[in-house]
C-alpha cells in the first residue's frame, strides 16, 4: 500500500478517509458479517460495520493505541472503545486521571469528550477472534502513520495497551520519524521508553505500555483498575497534560 495513495490534511480528512476503506478483503467480509447477523442483546441496532476511525481532539498530547475494533463494541457503535466491557475499563481509568469529561463511554452520541488524548488502533476494522493477519496489520499501517504526521505539532507520548498493540505500532514509529533502539524495547505493564526523532520535525515522544483492559485481563485480576490508572497519570504527566489526577 502506497504510502502516497491518499492525501489526507486534517485529522478530519483522515477520519472521513479511514471510515471508507476496503483495503482487506476478509476484514471487509467479517465487519459487514457482524454488522448483519448481530449480538441477541443488540439486535434492535444498527451496527456501524465500517472502519472505526480515531477518536478525540486533533491537538492531543498523548494517544492511546489498542489493536483493533471489537466486533460488538467499535464495529457496533462507530466510535473506538465504545459499547464494550473494555471501553467500560477503559475511560472510567481514563476518567480517573483526568482524561474524559465521563467515566462511560457507550454509544457515539453520548457526550464523551476526551482531554488533550486520542484514542485509535493499528488496524481500522474488526478482525474475527481479535487477530489480524500480518498482512491486514501492514496494509492498515499508512493510516496510522498518517494520524501521527498530522498529530505532530502536539503529540508528544503514547500508551500502548497490550503487547500485540505494541509489536503493532513499533514499525509504525520507525517509519514515521523515530528511533526505536535495537534490540527492540520489551512489552510490559508500566514499562516507559523514550524515542529520539529521527526527522527534525518530530521532538522525542514516550511510549508506555500498559496491559491490554480486556475483559480475559480484567476479570482475572491481571489488570485492575487502579494500575491502568496509575499508567495514564503517569503518562498525562510526562507530556504535560495539567489535569492529570494522582
Ligand atoms: S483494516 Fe485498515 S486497511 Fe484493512 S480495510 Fe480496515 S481500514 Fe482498510
């Protein structure tokens, strides 16, 4: 996929752009699948179906990578971590430190606003049993790559949820102006690096990881709340995000 092939100047351009790729056959064909057959619990609704673009403002300081849509919570709902038990997890933590006007986010037209952070995956569309193939992760790759160009001026940390997320976006940062030291930084819960720039352009960015708040990590205990809390805080604080709540 040509990096070329779209030209995208805004995050809104970008987000229009995304939501109307067909790029994967398979993912196309399971999206659409989803969208039709339903969840029982959700089948007075009209599934989105589509490629689940990011979400918060253009300016944010701080991004939050997953890995890709689920197929009853994005997929459904149109909006990243939206209508799930994950999204449950997620902006309640993310309310907690001060990064969302609201500790819920369940359907797109809700009222959620984000702070200074932008939530979006490496992968654009819901995969069956959560696992793009190689070949759906890089031929999503350029729309990320995208999204941080155009984040640039402000973007100065990511925090990363889950190991999959993180082997995802390593690549995505080498070619999108960073140097990501070789061997390559370990995945793990609080783990925190810095990356120089590569480009002038690019000042040097933190990358946090974080356990992924799926309900597998959630319900056992691996993560709770308070760790993925205190993993965002210590983010929004690194990048200067004043809100930020200890
Ligand atoms: S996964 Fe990405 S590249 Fe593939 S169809 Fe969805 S948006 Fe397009």
């Amino acid at each position: 996929m040509g990096l070329n092939r779209f030209v995208c100047r805004t995050i809104a351009e970008l987000d229009a752009q995304v939501t109307a790729c067909r790029a994967c056959p398979r993912l196309v064909a399971w999206r659409e699948q989803v969208a039709r057959e339903k969840r029982a619990a959700f089948r007075d609704e009209n599934y989105w179906g589509k490629p689940v673009p990011g979400f918060g403002p253009d300016d944010a300081r701080l991004l939050v990578v997953g890995l890709a849509p689920a197929a009853h919570g994005g997929n459904r709902t149109g909006r990243m971590f939206t209508g799930d038990r994950s999204a449950d997890v997620l902006i309640a933590a993310m309310y907690d430190a001060g990064l969302a006007n609201q500790p819920t986010s369940l359907r797109a037209d809700d009222g959620l606003e984000l702070i200074g952070t932008r939530v979006t995956a490496p992968v654009h569309c819901a995969p069956p049993d959560n696992k793009p193939t190689p070949g759906e992760r890089d031929n999503c790759r350029h729309w990320l790559v995208t999204e941080l160009d155009l984040l640039t001026p402000t973007v100065r940390g990511i925090v990363v949820l889950g190991g999959f997320g993180w082997q995802a976006l390593l690549p995505v940062l080498g070619e999108s102006g960073w140097a990501v030291p070789k061997p390559r930084p370990r995945f793990g819960h609080g783990a925190h690096v810095e990356l120089a720039p590569t480009r002038p352009d690019r000042d040097s960015l933190h990358l946090f990881g974080t356990y992924h708040p799926s309900q597998q990590n959630t319900f056992t205990g691996r993560l709770t709340p308070a760790m993925l809390t205190a993993v965002l805080v210590e983010a929004a604080t690194t990048v200067g995000l004043p809100d930020a709540r200890p």
